[in-house]
C-alpha cells in the first residue's frame, strides 16, 4: 500500500504545475508524516513492535526526501515569481 502511495506521490509532484498545487501536496505529505510520527511511537511505547516501528521509519525515510523535493519544487516557485 506504501508503494502505491510513494506512486501517487511522485506522480502528483511531476503533474503539479503551480505553486498551490504543490502546496497541497507538501500538507498531505506532512500530514502522512505527522500520522507515522504517532505510530512509530505507538509501536515503541506501547505495543512493544520494534521491527514494525522500523518499517515505518523507513517509510519516513522516503517522505522527509519526498518533501525535500517538494520545498525545493516550491523555491522554485519563489524565486519564479
């Protein structure tokens, strides 16, 4: 399911051709990224699942490059306009 995710994602970005729109994925990527934040806590913390919790990492692994890509993409919007 990540992987489709991780698809999308991409796929928005190259498809995204303006500043809002870019904008909009970066709060839906953070918004992914704040949810997985929670659960590698809850998998630690509570539910004592270290192995799961290190797939979540890498998941998170892949959205901090994902949004360094995007606010990059938003710059370039910036120094654009």
């Amino acid at each position: 399911a990540f992987l489709m995710q991780q698809m999308e994602w991409r796929e928005a970005l190259e498809d995204a051709d303006s500043a809002p729109d870019v904008q909009a994925l970066s709060d839906e990527v953070q918004a992914q990224r704040k949810a997985r934040l929670a659960r590698v806590t809850q998998l630690l913390d509570v539910d004592a699942q270290p192995a799961q919790a290190a797939l979540e990492v890498r998941a998170l692994m892949f959205i901090d490059r994902l949004l360094e890509e995007i606010d990059a993409r938003l710059e370039r919007y910036e120094d654009a306009s």
